[in-house]
C-alpha cells in the first residue's frame, strides 16, 4: 500500500503533468489562431478580378467596367439584405398573430420564397452582365471556369482550379 507521502507526490506528479499539456495545448492554438490571420485571404470582389485578369484574359478596361459592375451589385445586394432581414421580422410577428396557422405559414413561405427568387434574379443578372464584358475568345474560358471561381472556399478552390 502507497503510504500518504508518496501518493502526494504521485498527485503532484499528475497536476504538473496536467498542467504542461494545458500549457501547450493554449500555446498551439494561439499560434495557430496568428497564423490564419497573417495570411488573410483577399475579398471576393478582389478574388474574381485577378481570376478574369489571370484565367480569363480581361484588359484593364474591362476590369474596370467590373469593379463598377461589382460595386453597383454590392450596393444593391446590401440594399435587399436590409429589406429581407426587415421582412422577416415582419414575417415572424405576422406567424405569432396568426397563431402559427396553416394558411399564414403557407403565406409566409410563399412570400420568403418570392424575396429568395428576387436575389436569385440580382445574382443571375449580375452574372450575366460580368459575361456580357467578355470578348468573343474570352466567352467559352468563362462559361467553363467562372463557375469554379464562384465555388470556392478557403484552400479547396485552388486544388479544383488547378487540376
């Protein structure tokens, strides 16, 4: 049988094992957690301008009439966030009156799905006026690619871009 004193320092052994694990652990994902900020990735305005200078050929004339297209589209989609996220408050009280009935859920969906098909429409036409810039060589690299450049997410993009 372990006597008091030695099982203390069996206990004290244990804690300070314990303790140094916590140490590093904290230590590693601070690190970890700079890192990812050190290499920041770039807006996504900024991400498909250097695709269409790089992947599609755009001259600077026409990176220029999308960074005009892309900030009218952005005020815009800012623009319908802020009406969809009034309406859905409008939405949510209008459910709570009509005691979250059949009829007024039906309602509320068909309208939400109505605000969905307008941002949907915004998206399209956006894509579509990006495309109209494209020069008749340029129109088949686009058609193939951009749909690419739009899925992607962190790292995963590259690889798929590339292959």
């Amino acid at each position: 049988m372990i006597n008091r004193q030695n099982r203390s320092k069996v206990f004290l052994l244990v804690i300070a094992i314990l303790l140094v694990a916590n140490i590093a652990m904290v230590t590693f994902f601070l690190m970890k957690k700079d890192y990812r900020r050190s290499e920041k990735r770039p807006d996504r305005k900024t991400m498909i301008a250097e695709f269409l200078k790089k992947e599609i050929g755009f001259t600077p004339e026409q990176l220029l009439q999308y960074d005009t297209l892309s900030t009218k589209h952005q005020e815009n989609v800012k623009k319908m966030f802020e009406s969809h996220r009034a309406s859905k408050d409008k939405q949510f009280k209008e459910l709570a009156a009509g005691d979250f009935s059949d009829s007024i859920i039906n309602r509320v969906a068909d309208q939400s799905a109505g605000s969905q098909k307008i941002m949907e429409l915004q998206m399209f036409n956006h894509l579509k006026n990006i495309r109209m810039l494209c020069t008749p060589e340029q129109l088949p690299k686009f058609d193939s690619l951009f749909v690419k450049i739009l899925n992607r997410r962190g790292g995963e993009g590259k690889k798929k871009l590339t292959k």
